[in-house]
C-alpha cells in the first residue's frame, strides 16, 4: 500500500464513522477442497475487513450440521458464517439467517441469492425476542456496521447514531413452530449473537430445545451481568445441555474449548466469549 493509499483509506474510515452513506459489494470467489468455488458479497464498507470463506470453516460447522439438516444464525450480520453454515448443510438443508439491521441485511440478501444448489440460506429481517415488539438499533458509528437493539430512542448503550424507523421484534420459538414445523425435526444447530440478547432469544425456544435438543453455539457478550449469566448457564442445564467455553470462536483455527461445569466457569463479566452447548 502506498501512503498515499494509507490516506484515502484512513479518512475514508473517519468519514464512515461520522456520516452515514450506502455502501456496495463486491463478489469474491472462494476455493474450497475438491476445487469447490463459493462466492461471496463482501461488503465495501471502509470499517470492515473483508470476510474470508474457509474449508476450516465449512468443517467446523458440519461437527453440528448434518447435510439436509435446518440451521438457525441468529445475528447473521451479512452473513459469513452463514454461508459456511450453509455449505455445511448442503442444497438440500436450509439455513434460516436473522439480522434487523436493515443496512447489513441488504448485503445478507445479497449472499442468500448467491451458490444456488450448494446453499439454501434464507434470510428474515427481525429481531429475535421473547414477545413480539418494536425496537430500534443504534450503532457508534454511522455507517451502522455494528450496534444493538433499544426499545427508547434516547437510550444511548449502542451509541449516538439511529435509525429513525422501527424494526420488528418477534417471539422465536413461536415463529418456528408456525412457519417452519416440518422443518424442526431437522434441526440441528442455533447460533445465537444478538450483543447481549442471548438468555431472552433462549427463554422463547425452551419447548424446542427440550424436544429437538439442536446444539447450541451462544457470544456471551462482555457486559452481559453475572447473574444473566448465571441464567444461560441453568437454562442449558435444566434441558440437559454439556457446556463448553469456544473463546472468541474462531472458526478459522483449531477449535480450544474447556468444560463449563459450574457457574463460576461461565465467562467473567468484562469478557465476550462463546459457549457451545450440546446434548449427549
């Protein structure tokens, strides 16, 4: 990179902080084992690194997907772990990928429509929630790359910038059970990262965790309190779940986990880490 490609690229990133403005994509190729190609749409949005789809990645997943099987990616973002979910479950499964930001959720369509006959990723524009409710999402920056969900617009947690416009809350489990019934017997894992959201999304799915147990990879993000903690913990328990720490999950290198056997080894207040969950 020259310097004076290190400028343009610096204040294209203060720029995208500050004032809000649409962004393309552009269409990567990706070559996995077998010679098998992936595309991409990798969004052109000066605060993000462009995403890499791996055979790492695709191998991580199929340990919990089963090819023809239903996945769930709660938090999709624009979807590069979904697409690895996807090639996971093959053309003949189905990933249901869920993100309300409508900005990254362009992009996250953008991608559902790419690798027919590989993937079948269907994208849906809603919160998760535990009742079905309105909210707003804010970002710290304005190109609204990254944030969370409020119920007040005066509420300043994700940060200053906000969409103006509602987005739709709806409660989970029930959503399920009435649009895709003859699909939850497939189903095999939930990936569930909604920046602090987590226990809420798993409260609306207790019936289907107890009745199809899919496994369950969760962030447990850094300002969650120990006591919500705590509640993850004895939700997974109640249902019969095996807990272990994934760390920051990167599902790009050899997978680390450690046992979570007690409360006091669930991640500590001030750490985003994840926990996969599964039942034997």
């Amino acid at each position: 990179m020259s310097i004076l490609s290190y400028f343009k690229a610096s204040f294209a990133r203060k720029k995208a902080r500050r004032v809000f403005q649409q962004y393309g994509t552009r269409i990567d190729t990706f070559q996995l084992a077998n010679n098998e190609k992936i595309e991409f749409a990798n969004w052109l949005n000066p605060l993000l690194k462009p995403k890499v789809i791996t055979q790492h990645e695709v191998d991580f997943f199929r340990k919990y997907i089963t090819e023809g099987s239903l996945a769930i990616d709660i938090g999709a973002n624009i979807g590069d772990l979904t697409v690895a979910m996807a090639i996971a479950a093959g053309g003949s499964g189905k990933v249901l990928a869920l993100d309300p930001n409508p900005h990254v959720f362009r992009v996250l369509q953008e991608n559902a429509k790419l690798n027919k006959g590989k993937a079948n990723i269907v994208p849906l524009q809603f919160a998760a929630a535990d009742q079905d409710v309105d909210f707003y999402y804010a970002s710290s920056e304005a190109s609204m790359s990254n944030g969370g969900l409020i119920t007040d617009l005066n509420d300043n947690r994700h940060g200053k910038y906000k969409l103006k416009e509602s987005i739709k809350g709806k409660h989970l489990g029930n959503y399920l059970e009435q649009e895709y019934q003859d699909w939850l017997p497939k189903l095999s894992l939930i990936k569930i990262d909604t920046e602090g959201l987590d226990y809420f999304v798993l409260t609306t799915l207790e019936k289907i965790l107890e009745k199809y147990h899919p496994v369950i990879i969760a962030e447990i993000f850094l300002e969650i309190p120990a006591s919500m903690r705590n509640d993850i913990f004895d939700l997974l328990k109640k249902h019969g779940y095996t807990l272990l720490n994934a760390g920051l999950l990167e599902t790009d290198k050899p997978m680390v986990t450690r046992p979570v056997n007690t409360k006091e080894e669930m991640p500590k207040v001030g750490q985003t880490e994840n926990i996969i969950a599964y039942k034997a």
